[in-house]
C-alpha cells in the first residue's frame, strides 16, 4: 500500500492535516490506536481563539462551530472575592469560541468521512521505518490484528504526548525543554447551567479555581490539586464544597449537577527541537506541552499543522524544498509565545506549595496590575484571543 502522507494520530492536530492536504490534492491515511467513539468522546480543550476559529471556517469546517459555539467577548480574573473583567472586545477587538475540542474533532471525522478520507481506527503496533530515506514505511497491526505497511513520502507525527513519533527520532537528535509544576488540575463536567456567562480564572488561598462550560446546558470546572493526588480521594460533595469556597465572590452563586466526568491532568510545559527529522514532521502535542491555563494547547496544534500543509503541498506538488526546511522554525515563534503566555497565566494563578507572603503579595500585585492597567490587560487579552498566524 502506498499514499503520500501517513498521519500518526486522530486528534485535532493529525485530523486538520489530513482535511488540509486533501484540500490541496494530496493523499493521506490517518492511523488511531483508540477507537472513533472514543476520540470522538474525549475531554480536553475547550477555547478556540479568534485565528483558529478563522482558519475552521475557511476550510469549511464552521458550520456547527458557528451555530453552537459560544462567542465570549471577554474572561473575568477572580481574586479577593471580587471579579475583575478583561474586556478583549474592547482591548483588542477581537473575541474568543467555547467549543469543545471534541466537537472539532467529531466535525473533522464527519467531514473526511464524506469525503471519502481513509482514517483507520483501533490499529496497533504502530513503527516507523526508514525515516532518514526518501522511502520512508509505517507498519501496523489494522483492526482486525493484521499486520500491514504503507509506503509514502512524509510520515506526520500527530500522536500527542505519549505517541511512537517523537520516540521514533534517534537519541541525541532532540534538545527538550522542560518545566513540571507542583500541582495538577482536577476537571468536572457537570449536568448543569453555567453560572457565569463567562470563564472564571480564580485564584484563592486554597489554590486556583477556573470556571468554564461546554454550552447552555453543561459546566467545566477545574480545581488546582497536588500532583500526586488520587480521584478516589474526590466525591463529588468534596469537589463542589472546594469549589464553593474557592470561587466564592459577592453576588455569585454556584449552581450544582450530575458529573459526567472527573479526571486529574498533570501540569507541565514541554518544547522539543528540531520539529523534523528526515521525512518525519511532528505536530501539536507529539512536540510541545503547555500547560491548560491560557487554552493555549488545541491552538497550536492546530497552527502546526497549517503551516505543515502548506509546506508538504509546496513540496508534494511543486517540488520546492524550502517551506519543509523552515517548517520547525516557522512554528516555533508561535510555541514559544504561548509557551510564555501559559507559564505567566499559570505561576499567576496558583498557589505554589513552597509559596511565603512575599510570593503571595507578589502574585496579588500582579492580579491587581493586570486587572487595572489597560496596558497590562492588553497583553492578556492579545495572547488570549490568539496572535495573527504570520
Ligand atoms: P491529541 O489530541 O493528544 O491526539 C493524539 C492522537 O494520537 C493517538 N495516538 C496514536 N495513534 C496511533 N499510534 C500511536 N502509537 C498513538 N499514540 C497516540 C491518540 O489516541 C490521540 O487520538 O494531540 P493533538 O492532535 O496534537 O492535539 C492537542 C490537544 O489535544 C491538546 O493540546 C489540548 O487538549 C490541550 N488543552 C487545551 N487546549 C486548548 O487549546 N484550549 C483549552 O482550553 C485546553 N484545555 C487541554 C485543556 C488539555 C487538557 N488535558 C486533559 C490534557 C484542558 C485539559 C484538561
Ligand atoms: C476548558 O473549558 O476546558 C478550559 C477553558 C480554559 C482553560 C482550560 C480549559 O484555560
């Protein structure tokens, strides 16, 4: 079997690129070790910024996004129990989506499932051979546990954190920059109305508090948590009375619900380099990590991989070289400002364990400043909304 381009990975990352190369003409086969519900059922993100919203409706994929994402045109920074609103509309005049990453990606499956797209669900054994050559292979195990080979001209490594891609590159190649965090976020989906209309970063004595939702009818909501702790460790009435202490301010009340679903993220700020070796491009988490708190992480994903169609589509069908040679470096700006972005909302926010007063007034100066300055509320609000591709 033969295709131009092997996609390791069905999230938003591997998904776009296969949207965007056949836009352009060009083979694809997307493999995923989980199944289509699951991909389909995952929790993760759920802000798109200005620019990503943009980039979906270009390519056709806005239709949904449009009619029940909801547009917010600013976020409220809570802190001594008080709201403090960033207005990004009037800052910056631009405006973010809530819309589930796995809205995004249940629209993508559909729309190159209509269009005839190969994507293959529930493989294993997932190799990739002969990256250094102009023939490079990616052999697998298919559903039915049947092993198979596909030859092509560029594998794209869109397996997320713990995929084979990165781990496919040889020792030695890859300069890694790390940062772990001394706490994790533990998310709720709950059954009932927000209690806002708008995202809630709070921060508290008892650590941070972020209020956001998923549409009308479903809340999210995360709690700072220690690193190592465990979900058992969590009912559901000691989530929601941490909750109500945290995000406590006069003249707002927390609605209750069923949860849905319950899980503890680790925290942590990740960048590898090069992003290519040989005819292997990595893409969205298979190559960086940030951390969830300036909904910086489906964004740059999805950034990756437009630079990375066109660059394969000036290769592919033109013949010139030089967009796949500048493709690590085109995107690396982009991760390092949301790298700093993510890093500076999060040691903003959270309570570090090792914290004394002065790290607390610090912290609370900092708040205040953003709240305050139209400046330094800029800032925020420009990262926020997403910077301009180019
Ligand atoms: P994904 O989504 O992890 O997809 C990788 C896919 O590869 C599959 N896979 C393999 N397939 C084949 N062979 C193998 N050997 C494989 N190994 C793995 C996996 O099953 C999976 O389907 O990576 P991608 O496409 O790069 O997308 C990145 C985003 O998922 C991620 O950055 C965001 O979810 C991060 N994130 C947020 N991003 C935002 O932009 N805004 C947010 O508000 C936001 N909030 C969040 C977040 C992530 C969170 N968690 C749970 C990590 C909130 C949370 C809690
Ligand atoms: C979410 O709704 O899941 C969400 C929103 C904002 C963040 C992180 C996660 O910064």
């Amino acid at each position: 079997m033969r295709t131009q381009v092997v996609i390791v990975g069905a999230g938003p990352a591997g998904l776009l690129l296969s949207h965007l190369l056949a836009m352009s003409g060009i083979d694809s086969v997307v493999l995923e070790t989980r199944s289509r519900e699951y991909v389909e059922r995952r929790i993760r993100a759920g802000v798109l910024e200005q620019p990503t919203v943009e980039l979906l409706r270009e390519v056709g994929l806005g239709e949904r996004m449009d009619r029940e994402g909801l547009p917010h045109e600013g976020i409220s920074l809570r802190f001594d129990g008080a709201d403090h609103r960033i207005d990004f509309a009037a800052l910056t005049g631009r405006s973010i989506t809530v819309y589930g990453q796995q809205e995004v990606v249940k629209d993508l499956i559909a729309a190159r499932t209509a269009a005839g797209g190969d994507l293959r669900f529930e493989v294993t054994d997932v190799a990739l051979h002969d990256l250094d050559s102009d023939a490079p292979r990616v052999t697998f195990r298919d559903a039915d546990g049947v092993r198979q080979e596909l030859r092509c001209d560029a594998v794209a490594g869109c397996d997320g954190f713990r995929g084979v891609s990165r781990g496919s590159i040889p020792a030695g190649v890859l300069t890694t920059y790390e940062r772990s965090y001394p706490f994790a976020w533990l998310g709720i989906l709950a059954e009932t109305p927000p209690s806002h209309d708008e995202l809630i970063y709070c921060y508290h004595e008892h650590g941070f508090a972020l209020h956001s939702m998923r549409s009308p009818q479903v809340t999210r909501l995360y709690l700072q948590v220690p690193p190592d702790e465990r979900i058992e460790d969590w009912s559901d009435a000691r989530i929601w009375d941490e909750l109500h202490v945290r995000l406590a301010a006069d003249g707002f009340a927390l609605t209750e619900g069923p949860l849905l679903e319950k899980s503890i993220t680790p925290m942590r700020s990740f960048v590898v380099e090069p992003m290519r070796h040989g005819r292997l491009f990595l893409a969205g988490d298979a190559a960086h990590i940030v951390p969830p708190t300036g909904a910086k992480g489906m964004n740059l994903a999805i950034a990756d991989v437009r630079h990375l169609s066109r660059a394969l589509t000036a290769w592919l069908r033109e013949g010139r070289t030089e967009p796949i040679d500048g493709y690590g470096q085109a995107c690396l700006r982009r991760i390092w400002r949301a790298q700093h972005f993510s890093w500076w909302m999060t040691s903003m926010l959270h309570r570090f364990p090792d914290a004394d007063a002065f790290q607390h007034q610090i912290q609370l100066s900092q708040l205040r400043y953003t709240a305050t300055s139209p400046a330094a509320a800029t800032s925020l609000a420009e990262n926020y909304v997403g910077l301009p591709f180019d």
